[in-house]
C-alpha cells in the first residue's frame, strides 16, 4: 500500500455537524474546498463523480464504499483487475460534544500503483486547503 496524501485538522464542532457537510454534495460543490464538482448521491453503495481543481478537465468515478456515520466513510476508484485502486478515506474522532478530529487520507494499491503514484500531481495543498474549508464551515 502507498499512502500518498493525508491531512489532519481539529475542529471546534461536533462530529455529526462535520458529517453533514462531508456527506453533503451540494457543500462540495460551493465551498472553497478544492474541488471543482461532486455529481451524485454520497451514499453507501452508490457512484459519485468528482472533478477537482488539480485535474479539472477530468472526472473520477467512485464508489462510496463504506459509510459509519458520523466516523468513516471510503470512497474507492481505479484502474480495471485492480492495476491500481485508489481508497480515500474520511475519519471524524468525536472530542466531546463539540470538538472533533477530521483525517482525509488517500492510499493506491495494486501492481501499477507506484508507477501512478509517481504520474500523479500532489496532492498535499488539495487536502489542506479541503480539511481548512471543512474546518471553516462546520465551525460558522
């Protein structure tokens, strides 16, 4: 497994109102969050579609692989006969009634993965600024 990509912010909210926003579509498509759109319904089972800033002329489809609300949820996508799986994984730690911890992590698996890993732009200021624009709107 590689871990690209992770990014961890604390944030003066509770973990269900944080929840709320990461499984909102319509957040994702108006915060200042890095990404451009979300199409699709951010459910376990479901495909979503996501363009972000850093490939814009490009969508990734995923699948909403796992939720547990309001702790986890994994997004999945890739490459076919799993060359190269990509797994983006969302964690809330609940900190008391109105403080939380938030981690979005991205990790490739698969023979091709190194080689992906390495083609791919960084992704590092994208999770950044994602976890700062979460912070800012679960905290208004």
């Amino acid at each position: 497994m590689t871990t690209t990509t992770s990014t961890t912010v604390q944030i003066d909210a509770p973990a269900e109102r944080v929840w709320q926003l990461v499984t909102d579509p319509d957040w994702w498509n108006r915060a200042d969050n890095g990404v451009v759109e979300v199409t699709g319904r951010i459910e376990q089972g479901e495909k979503i579609k996501l363009v972000s800033e850093l490939q814009p002329k490009r969508g990734f489809t995923l699948s909403v692989a796992e939720m547990q609300a309001p702790q986890r949820m994994t997004w999945t996508g890739g490459m076919p006969m799993r060359l190269c799986t990509g797994r983006r994984t969302f964690a809330i730690a609940s900190e008391g009634d109105r403080s939380c911890t938030f981690t979005m992590a991205e990790d490739f698996t698969g023979p091709l993965a190194p080689l992906i890993v390495k083609s791919m732009p960084d992704f590092q200021s994208s999770f950044d600024g994602f976890a700062a624009a979460l912070k800012k709107d679960s905290e208004a």
